[in-house]
C-alpha cells in the first residue's frame, strides 16, 4: 500500500519547483518609485519673480539700417539718456558729444546738432532741452513709429493713445499727437503729408512741442 502511494506524494514538489522564478529573476530588487518617475522638460526661461521670459521675435527686430535700440528711442522724455529740461552741458554729456549750434544768446530758442545727425535736430528754449526733431527712418520713436511709415501703420501702433488734425499749411496732411497736452508734460508729434506718408516726428514739451516750425 505503502508503495503506490510513495510516487504521487512526489507530484506536488516537482510543480512546486517548476513554478519558482530563476534565480537571478529572483535576486532583481524591484523597481522603486523614483524608477518609474517621468524625468519633467527643462523649466522655461524666467526673470527673478518667475515671470516667463519673452523671447524674441521677428517684430522686436529693427527696421534695416536702423541706428536705434530700445534704450535710443525718442519718445516725451527725450532720446535715450538725453533728457528733455537738461541745459545744454548735461545734454551733451549724456549724448557723448558735441552739439553744434550757431553763436546765441544762451536763454534765446536755438537749434543744435551732432556731427553727423543733421536730421535730427535738438531743441533748446530758454537754455533747456524742450524738444528733438527727427527727419530720419534710422531713428525709432517709443513705441516703434519712424519716418517713412504710413498713416494706418501709424493708427495701429498708437491705437486709443493718438488725437488727429489737420496740418496747417495742407488739409490733406494730418498731425498725430500723443500726450503733450499738459505743462510739463512731454509728448509726440507725427507729421504725416498729403500722401499719407510720415516725414518727420517731434518729441518735447509744449508749448514748443506745438510749434510747427519750433524756434521760428
């Protein structure tokens, strides 16, 4: 009796044995959470207090030929560190150069110059810096407009900011003014022509901001 039975109490340790995993399967450690964790996509450029940084595109570039950068534009408060209400030393020094005028009376309306930059023209009333012509496309104003553009592009960049008239001498020329309404405030001007067309812009402090032909 002893005999048939021996066999089969076999049968439940050779399944058992072939269930168990090999022994290197056996010894892996198995996968921790920090294994199975999805490694994030670098964070994005920010500044200090995690404002993403904007990055530059093809409408932050200046126009051809353009000698101004976002820290040399013209805009109510003079051009680049030239400032309008400097005397004329302090404008100079914060030009890095000369500026040319004729020989006058120092508190008389006067008109100056870089060497070289005769199409820009600096302003001093009273022997302070009140205003900048600016007859060039090279040189931006605050907010992207230049010489050369026309009216619309004008309207789009300055959109609820701009008041139209007429230009005195031509119906058909039209003045664009933001802010300079105010003593003491500083503003701009676009002299647009009869063909839509900017000629030059004014920056500066009224009353000489107003005047069509500045010192005259």
């Amino acid at each position: 009796m002893s005999r048939t039975l021996r066999p089969l109490t076999l049968l439940p340790l050779l399944l058992l044995a072939a269930c168990q995993p090999p022994a290197d399967e056996a010894s892996a450690p198995a996968p921790t959470q920090a294994d199975l964790a999805v490694t994030p996509p670098p964070p994005s450029a920010t500044t200090a207090s995690g404002v993403p940084i904007k990055q530059p595109s093809a409408t932050d570039v200046p126009v051809p030929g353009s000698v101004a950068s976002p820290a040399d534009t013209v805009g109510a408060n003079g051009f680049g560190a030239v400032r309008f209400g400097m005397n004329r030393d302090d404008a100079e020094n914060a030009a890095g150069g000369v500026l040319e005028a004729p020989d006058t009376d120092s508190n008389a309306c006067y008109t100056a110059h870089r060497p070289g930059q005769p199409e820009i023209d600096y302003m001093f009333d009273a022997g302070k810096l009140a205003r900048i012509d600016v007859r060039t496309p090279g040189v931006l104003a605050d907010g992207g407009g230049r010489v050369g553009m026309q009216v619309d592009e004008i309207r789009t960049l300055y959109a609820g900011h701009l008041s139209e008239q007429p230009a005195k001498n031509d119906p058909a020329a039209r003045l664009l003014k933001i802010g300079g309404d105010k003593a003491g405030v500083g503003g701009v001007i676009f002299d647009v022509d009869g063909t839509g067309s900017v000629t030059r812009y004014r920056a500066g402090l009224p009353p000489v901001l107003d005047s069509g032909e500045g010192c005259s």
